[in-house]
C-alpha cells in the first residue's frame, strides 16, 4: 500500500482552485481542515455575521480594508464534507487575478496550497470513500464519451466493481477460514467436502479471469481497433483506405510501389472510431526506401487488432497461396480479412461470388470478402464485418476494469488462486496454501484500498463454524 501514499498526514489546513484553470464566469476555491472555518471567519464578511453550515451564505471577500470579490460560500463541518474535515467551497468570480489573490489572502492566514489530488486522498484517509472510488473521481472528471461515463459512473456511484471485490474477498475468505480450522482444531467436525472448497476456488478464478480479460475490452472502448490494409503491391490498398474513410488522401497509382510511408486515416461506425493504416506493398524490393517501407509494414501488423489482407481477385489462388506463405506463419495469432479486390475487372463474376467466403488454413478459418475499392462494390460487407467486432452493449454492461493498478493486482491475485488450485489438487500442505491464500487476499485488499485483517479470518471462522461455542 504504501506505494500508492505519496502525502504526509500533516494537519494543515489546504487550499486550492477546484475548478479548471483559467478565465470563467465561477471559479470554486476549497480549503479544507481544522482552520478554515478560522481563516474564513478572518476574510469574509456578510450581513448577518454568521456561517450557515450547508447553507448558501453571500458575502465579501475583504483583506486588508481591500475589498477583493463578491462571493458565495458553502460551509460543510466535519464529518459530512467530501474529504471528511471541516470543507469551505468559495465561488467567486472567475478572474485569475481575483482566484489568485483569494488564494494568497488564504495562505498568508494559515492555509497551504493543496498537492495534486490532496483533497480526494484526504476523502480516502478519513474513510469517506475507497480507494476505488477515488480513482472513479479521476475518471468521472477525465470521462469524454457515454461508455467511460458508464464506467466512472458505475464505480463512483453504483460502487459496482467494488461489489464484486468483495463477493470474491468473501469467498477467499470461506476458503482460508476453513483451511485455517482444519489446521488448528483438527478435532472440530466440519462439514464441507474437498469437492466444495475446489468449486469454490474454481469460481474465484473465474471471476478474477472474467474481470481481468475485461480490460482488454475496456482499452479497445476507450482507444478504438487498429486495422492494418496489408497485401501485394498495386493490389488496391490505397483505394481501399480511401474509398473507407471517402477521402483522397493516400497516393494511388497503378506504379507497384507507391506507397512506402505508413498513412493513417480514421472511420467512425456506430460511434466507434477504427483506425486505418495503409500500408507499403509486401514484395521482394531493391530499393532501399521501399525496404523500409515494407519493414514498417510487418511492424505495424504487430500493434494491429486486424489485419486486411487485400489482393487482387484475379489472382486470388496465387494471392492466397502467398498469404498462406508469408503472412500467417509470421502472424498466426491475428485477426485477418482476406479482401479479394478489383473484382470489377471480371466479367465472369456472377452477384453470388459476392457472397462472403470462408477458408480453412491451418486450422484457422478465414472470411473473404470480394470487392471493388475502386468502383465501391461490396464495401458494405467490409463495413458489416467491422460492426461484428465492436464490443457490443452486453459487454459494455459489464463490469470493465479500466484502471491499469486495478489490473495489475487482479492478475497478482489471479497468479496466487491458480497455484492454490494447482497445490489443493495435488493436496499439497494447507499450511501452504492458507500462506498464498493470505497473499491473494492482500493483492484484492489493495484495490479497495483496505488492509487485509487478519480479525476478518477470525471472525469469519467464529461466525460460520461456531467453534467454542
Ligand atoms: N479496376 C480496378 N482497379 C483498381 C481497383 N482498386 C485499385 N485499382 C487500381 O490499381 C492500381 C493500384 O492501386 P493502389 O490503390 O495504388 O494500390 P496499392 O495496393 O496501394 O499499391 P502500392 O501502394 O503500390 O502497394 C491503381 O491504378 C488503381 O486505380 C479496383 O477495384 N478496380
Ligand atoms: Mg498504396
């Protein structure tokens, strides 16, 4: 834990301007802890010459027989404040002199400007929120599209993930509780099977797996899929980019090579942004500059979530023949469309063949589409395909980890329940497995942000086996 403190426990009393820097029509100044009601009482003056707590209290801000600002301020008094400490929220008018001048006034009467995020760790060392929650602050503040706004606002308000935490927490719980009675009371008769322990660890390491994978998801969301436009030179690479993204803006020419630099382009669908990356020609080159150029490519296949293999259908068996050679031994993991393109140039080609197909290599299946990128045919296909890859609204229902931390300690715990599983089968001392058990709980604990107890085994076994009784 005490990788995430970065603040002193000092009992200053802090101040800072909440809102965003710059010129507004209201800005909010906040200072917390046991002065502030002290130095407000110092600079602010109203008619009724009380502070209201939670009240709207209109008065001035003077110093000095200088008056600075016409002002609103809200008095919360401790315990029922954001971070927990007696809280004044100034509004004042938005000028950065007026903001700044506050502040000082503030200062030189016993207030200190508060660190990067002081007022949301002190919320969290008063207990007013978990660390989860103060990391949902974060993302409430920094949200720019409906889904991190559902994530935020599912942590912040809905505690959602938080819920999970500790329905996993319980069970691991159970699991150490019993372990921990079989090792110390032998002679206690308890009544669960080995097969109900190994369910019940089974299960932890489900949801861990489920949370975890669902980062994966939650990156793509927020970041979008890459889609590298791969394939033989002059095969229409560049005509497909910019038939998708319908703007002319990678050079096309019928000279095999054109394309040596990576361009980049962008399409939005159903409000879900894929990134386009045409891309050099893959062939074998005596130039220099094309060589790089095709370096880049195989690069950029690496950082790619799909990969459109587009060649031209005239030779589609010598084009797969060569797919099958070049490509997927190389990148047999990824994501491919094969796109048969120019198919305009047939006219043999009956509307069926338009029909998506699939092919078997090595196991793997793969769609081709046939199209024209030229003359726009069959686009749509590529366009509904692309629809099939955004994570649809039951994902996004889900509970997304979205904090790099977060995932971090759940693949930790994840680590330690996978050998407890491994460990149990082999009936390996309990002893052990109670020490990893333990360990898997910190890693959980540190999410929330609470300190794993061992009280929290202790009363877990005295409530549920009843020993001593
Ligand atoms: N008839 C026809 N010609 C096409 C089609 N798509 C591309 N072309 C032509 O094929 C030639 C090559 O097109 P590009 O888009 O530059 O091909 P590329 O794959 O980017 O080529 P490099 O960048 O050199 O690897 C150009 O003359 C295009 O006009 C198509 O669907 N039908
Ligand atoms: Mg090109």
């Amino acid at each position: 834990m005490n990788n995430y403190i970065i603040y002193k426990n000092d009992n200053d009393t802090i101040t800072a301007i909440s809102s965003p820097l710059g010129i507004g029509a209201i800005s909010i100044i906040r200072i917390s802890g046991d002065k502030s009601i002290k130095i407000i009482k110092k600079i602010f003056v109203n008619k009724t010459k009380k502070i209201y707590k939670e009240k709207i209290n209109l008065g001035i801000i003077k110093y000095n027989k200088e008056i600075i600002d016409k002002v609103i301020i809200i008095y919360f008094k401790n315990p029922n404040s954001y971070t927990g400490e007696d809280l004044v929220e100034i509004y004042c008018h938005g000028s950065i002199y007026i903001q700044n001048k506050i502040i000082k006034i503030i200062i030189k009467n016993g207030g200190r400007l508060a660190k990067k995020g002081e007022f949301t760790y002190r919320a969290y060392f008063n207990k007013k929120i978990t660390l989860l929650e103060a990391e949902s602050v974060l993302d409430t503040i920094k949200c720019e599209n409906k889904i991190e706004h559902k994530i935020a606002i599912n942590n912040l308000i809905k505690n959602r993930l938080y819920k999970v935490l500790l329905k996993i927490q319980k069970i691991i719980l159970n699991i150490l509780s019993y372990i921990e009675v079989k090792l110390d009371f032998i002679e206690e008769n308890i009544n669960i099977s080995s097969k109900k322990i190994y369910n019940k660890i089974l299960y932890v390491e489900k949801k861990l797996k489920k949370l975890i994978n669902s980062f994966k998801i939650s990156y793509i969301i927020k970041k979008g899929l890459y889609i590298s436009i791969i394939g033989p030179v002059n095969s229409g690479k560049s005509t497909l980019m910019n038939t998708l993204i319908n703007e002319d803006k990678s050079i096309i020419s019928n000279i095999p090579g054109t394309t040596r630099d990576i361009v980049e382009g962008n399409i939005l669908i159903n409000n879900f942004k894929f990134y386009l990356f045409d891309t050099a020609g893959i062939r074998k080159s005596r130039s220099n500059i094309e060589k790089i150029g095709i370096k880049k490519t195989f690069k950029n296949i690496d950082k790619s979530n799909i990969i459109f293999y587009v060649f031209d259908y005239n030779l589609l068996k010598k084009n797969i023949k060569k797919f099958k050679k070049k490509i997927i031994n190389k990148f047999f993991k990824k994501d491919f469309l094969l796109i048969a393109n120019k198919i305009d140039l047939n006219n043999n080609l009956k509307k069926k063949k338009l029909k998506i197909r699939k092919i078997k290599i090595k196991k793997n299946i793969y769609n081709i589409i046939f199209i024209s990128a030229k003359k726009k045919i069959g686009i749509k296909n590529i366009i509904d395909y692309l629809k099939r890859k955004i994570p649809n609204k039951r994902i996004q229902n889900n509970i997304l980890i979205n904090n790099i931390r977060h995932y971090e300690e759940l693949r930790q715990t994840l680590k330690y329940i996978k050998k407890i599983k491994k460990d149990y089968l082999k009936q390996k001392s309990l002893e052990f497995i109670s020490i990893d058990l333990r360990r898997s709980l910190k890693f959980l604990y540190n999410i929330h942000g609470q300190n794993f107890d061992n009280n929290d085994v202790l009363k877990n076994i005295f409530t549920k086996f009843c020993i001593g009784k």
